[in-house]
C-alpha cells in the first residue's frame, strides 16, 4: 500500500483535508496525519483520525512518540509528503529550513518527494516574500500545486489564493505517486532541483522553447501583433531548466521576466525568430509555444504613415511569414527527436489541433481553447489537450506553470523510452 503523510496547516481550507483523506483511502492509499498547532484550531485531531484510522501526530516533543524518534519514523515511512493548505507562514518556514515543530522537522527528515497546496489571502499570496519562498521551494525541488483563483472566506474578497480543489489534489498525487521517486537516501525533502545534476529528468539534454507574440511592423510606429503574453513558454523554458536541461528561450516581445538558469534571445519578428531557432540547434525537444503572427506587411514604412484628410486608408498588402514549427519538424538534418507545437482554437479544438499536427509534421500538439472569456491569453490558468499521433489527453485546469511541468515531465518520459528502443 502507498503511504501519503499529509501535513494539515492552519487556514480554513483545513476542512478539505477530511474529504481528501476519505476519497484517498478509498483509492486503497494509506493517509497518516500531522497538524499543525493552528489546524487544531479549524479541524479537531479527533475528526483527523476518525477518518484517517491512523494516530494523528501533533508535538514534536511528545513523550511517547519519540521514543522510537517518531518524526523521523514519520518522515522514513512516507512514500509522498502533501502539505495541504499550506499557509504563507508554513511555506516560509519550509523555505528558510525551520524545524522547530513537528511538521518542519519531518518536512526536513523526508526522503520522499513534496507537493505544497497554498491557501491564503489573494494579498498575502502576491506578496513579494510569499513569491520569494515559493521560488526558492520550486528551486529546491517541491511540487505546488494552485492557488486557485475564486472567492475568499473572508466577505468581499477574492483572486488568487483559493487552495487547489481536492479533485485536483487527488490526480497530482496518484500521478505522483506512480512516478515513484524521491526515495534515495539523502535526497531529503527535495525532489528534483538538488538531486545530483545527471539524475535530473532531462539531464543532459537540450531543449529550445519559442515564446510570445511577433511584432511585424506597418511603418516605424506600427506593428502586427497578438495577445499572447509569453507566460506560457516561459514557464515551459523554467520547468525544462529545473529538470536539467540545458535551454534556449527565444522569446518575442513580452512583459514576462526572463526565467533563471536559462540562455533567452530575444527578438521582434517571425524572421528573426526562425533565424534564433535555426542558430540554437541541434536540439532534442523543440517546443513551439510562440503566437507567431502568420502575415506581415510586404513593404513596411520607413516612417510613419501619415493620415491625409479625405485620403482613402493606405492598403496594406501582406505576405505569410515564415512557419517555424514546419521548418523544425521538416528539416532532413538536425531535426530535434521531439518537436512540440502549440494551437490557439477558438472552435472544435481537438480536430483543429489534429489537422495542425498532421500537416505541420510536429510530434505534439498541445491544443488550448483560447475563445473569449476564456482568460487564456495573459491569464496564469491554462486547460489544455494534448495531442500525439496515436491518443488525445484532455488535461483538467492546471496553472501554466502546473502544464509546463507536467509537458517536460512527459517529454523526459518520451526521450527515455525512445532511448531505450533505439
């Protein structure tokens, strides 16, 4: 049987963990309990317990506990630690190393990989030190998952800071669970990003990710464009380089800061991006997630064009840009092993998105509807399907960064086994 510790920290969203111990244990999967001294306050060890049918753990220095060093004992027999909500003061203490109560101690003594579910007030999650912590867990290898955007307890309130709904907590975990690493000893708590560099997924690999929108000038003041925002790519860039890889971001013009760990280059046009991508190989995963505009204008102004009284608008005659998915997936040399595009449909998705691979020659496409009202573009939230030549996943809604993890990851799968089959 798996073992899941599920450390209870102090918010209101305290309450989920009942319904996600129950649905998990009817999944056949063992849940042992540590709560925090403020989840004592939202949900009583007695009602933790009932439904857990395990001893819930509250005090570190509890006399018949540690006897045997039962944090430790805690900490060595889980197979997956989820920390569910965890508050903005929790994922501080877990990112500064604290171990001064019972749920930090075994936070440090596990060997087994870590998935965070915050649960806040939208203010306190968009606070610089809450986005510091959670870049330096995500640095040290621990999985979040949400916050979801909605209404907060608090009347009046809401954005960003909902804990992740407990139908999502229980497919991350199984799909964690099925993964089966972190066990190692001495890899503690951390689940990728301090593991030994060549045991990283993509270790060893280079992945080259597009980005953004192209801007295509009219005249020196004008441009075509796009809503694309960049959020996307850049969080695949970020997740491959957590993984291991070694990444080029070529990025269109966007607002979104350059990940860390990562080569960017950026430009402004469709040809010049197809100049960045051709000058970046050989690749192995080459992820086309860049909006790039499909014309621009033959002949752009040198100045700006100016608006006559009574003239007629200027016509503008245009011409197709490059296809830079088409170029990578068609090259007769140095294609990358795996090319990855992305379809922005605002109607039957998934037929759309099929065409596009077939005729691009891609691997994958990962298809979004991007319609209005949707939020997609510029948005933090993504649904996505995707879609390969033999199946088509529909994912559920993830954060953009939850769907570049869960795309690298996948992508890292794909080159083992090809490997293995070669």
């Amino acid at each position: 049987m798996k073992r899941v510790l599920l450390i209870i920290g102090g918010g209101i969203a305290a309450y989920k963990c009942l319904d996600l111990i129950r649905r998990l244990r009817e999944r056949g999967i063992g849940v042992r309990c540590v709560m925090t001294k403020a989840a004592q306050a939202f949900v009583t060890p007695l009602a933790v317990g009932a439904i857990s049918n395990e001893r819930v753990a509250t005090e570190l220095l509890d006399l018949e506990g540690e006897r045997e060093i039962g944090h430790i004992r805690l900490a060595r027999e889980a197979d997956l630690v989820v920390v569910a909500p965890a508050t903005a003061d929790l994922l501080a203490r877990m990112a500064q190393g604290h171990a001064d109560d019972l749920a930090t101690a075994v936070l440090l003594a596990t060997r087994a990989p870590c998935l965070v579910a915050p649960a806040m007030n939208p203010a306190m999650w968009g606070h610089p030190a809450t986005q510091r912590n959670v870049r330096q867990l995500t640095r040290d290898g621990v999985e979040l998952i949400g916050p979801n955007a909605g209404e907060m307890a608090e009347a009046g309130e809401a954005g960003v800071g909902r804990m992740a709904e407990v139908a999502e907590l229980v497919e991350r975990i199984e799909a964690m669970l099925a993964r089966g690493r972190g066990r190692e000893p001495g890899l503690g708590f951390i689940t990728v990003a301090s593991a030994p560099p060549e045991r990283l997924p993509l270790a060893g690999r280079h992945v080259l990710v597009t980005s953004g929108p192209t801007h295509e000038p009219i005249d020196s003041v004008r441009y075509i464009a796009n809503r694309s925002s960049g959020k996307q790519g850049h969080a695949i860039a970020e997740a491959a380089a957590r993984l291991g890889a070694r990444v080029t971001l070529v990025s269109g013009p966007v607002q979104v800061a350059d990940p860390e760990g990562v080569a960017v280059q950026h430009v402004e046009t469709a040809d010049e991006m197809l100049a960045a991508v051709e000058a970046a190989l050989p690749a192995d995963v080459a992820v086309c997630a860049a909006a790039v505009a499909d014309w621009r204008v033959a002949a752009a102004g040198r100045g700006k064009i100016k608006k006559a009284a009574g003239a007629a608008p200027p016509t503008l005659a245009l011409v197709e840009n490059p296809d830079i998915l088409r170029a990578l997936a068609g090259r007769k040399r140095g294609r990358p092993a795996l090319v990855v595009g992305f379809a922005a449909e605002t109607e039957t998705v998934v037929p759309h998105a099929q065409a596009k691979r077939t005729a691009k020659g891609a691997d994958w496409i990962v298809a979004n509807d991007v319609s209005e009202g949707r939020g997609v573009f510029g948005g933090d939230r993504n649904r996505v399907h995707l879609v390969t030549a033999t199946e088509v996943e529909a994912w559920p809604d993830l954060t953009k960064a939850e769907v570049a993890e869960r795309l690298m990851r996948r992508a890292a799968r794909w080159l083992e086994d090809a490997r293995a089959h070669a």
